[in-house]
C-alpha cells in the first residue's frame, strides 16, 4: 500500500491517446494542485504522438495547456502505479484492469467515476483536509456505490478522424464528467 502523504496518481486511457486521454488529463492538470500526479496512456497508442488540430482547439478552449504533450502506450506498471484509473469507454477500463487485476476497484469510465462522486456523501470527502487523502476517500465512496447508481452513458465516444463537432462533444462530455470529482478534490465543501 503507498503511503497516504505521497501524491496521488490520476491515470487517464482512450484507445490511441491522442484525444479523449489527453483532454481529460490536461483539464485535470489545470484543476488540480501538485498534491495530484495525472498522466494518460493509449490501449493502441503509438509513442510520441501530438494531439490533433481539433482536440488542441478543444482543449484551450475548455481551459487547458496542450504544451508537450506526446501519446504513450498503455502498460501495467502505469496501471499498477496509478491510484485512480479512469478509460474512455468500459473497453478501455477493462483493457486496463486486464493489465493490473489489482487496480479493478480503482478504475472508472470518466462519465462512470463523475455519475458516482456525484452520489458520495460530500462529508465523506470533506473531513479530509490532505487533498491525496480527500481524493483516496472519493475513490473509496465511488467504488462503494458501484451497481447502486445509474450510469446512462458510460462511453465517451471517440473523436479521432471526426468533425469539429465531435471533438467538442467528446471535450463537453469529459468536462461535464469531471466537474463533480474535480470539484470535491479542490474545493471540497465545509464540514
């Protein structure tokens, strides 16, 4: 078990993480503070590959910094390393915990972990003052509630080679999905 005072490790996964990854990854960057480590990986991604033109556009828009960023390939030690891992689609999910059985209650669909942290009970997550222990807490919770809440659409469909509008789309639905946990994780309310 890693010691509660290190960073925590968020872990995007899409399929060549170049779009779906790498947005969620940077939207969290920009939210988050250095208590948190977030990367992304690709299940098929070929290394050191930019984003595209449309899902940079996305990205700044929506508020994050594309800069540097490079695909990488998927591996268990990322996997296994990762405190939260959160996949594109429920393919994505299960390639990842394919690699890690261990990380199985740790990993999400994005839109799945988001309809979840919605469901926490926010004084779970607001007695921890250590940001790395407020997100374990949320992790918690969130695996806890699994097959008691609802989870309409827990694919964010892919972008790559699509138009504008489906980068927008895939970029809304990460946002919309990430708002609640980025929330708690930032600012969590008052106790």
């Amino acid at each position: 078990m890693r010691d509660t005072t290190d960073a925590f490790r968020i872990l995007f996964v899409c399929t060549g993480n170049l779009c779906r990854s790498p947005l969620a990854e940077r939207l969290a960057r920009a939210a988050l503070g250095p208590a948190f480590e977030v990367g992304s990986a690709g299940t098929r991604a070929v290394p050191g590959r930019p984003m595209p033109g449309n899902a940079v556009r996305v990205l700044l828009r929506l508020g994050g910094d594309p800069s540097g960023f490079v695909s990488r390939p998927l591996t268990a030690p990322l996997v296994a390393g990762a405190d939260l891992v959160l996949a594109a689609t429920a393919a994505h999910r299960a390639a990842a915990v394919a690699l890690h059985l261990p990380a199985a209650p740790r990993t999400f669909t994005i839109a799945e972990f988001g309809a979840l942290a919605g469901e926490v009970p926010v004084e779970e997550v607001a007695r921890e003052r250590d940001p790395a222990r407020r997100a374990r807490t949320l992790v918690d919770q969130a695996a806890s509630l699994r097959g008691l809440v609802r989870v309409d659409a827990p694919d964010i469909p892919d972008p790559y080679g699509r138009s504008r509008w489906a980068y927008r789309a895939a970029g809304r639905r990460i946002a919309e999905a990430l708002a609640v946990p980025l929330r708690l994780l930032t600012h969590p309310p008052a106790s």
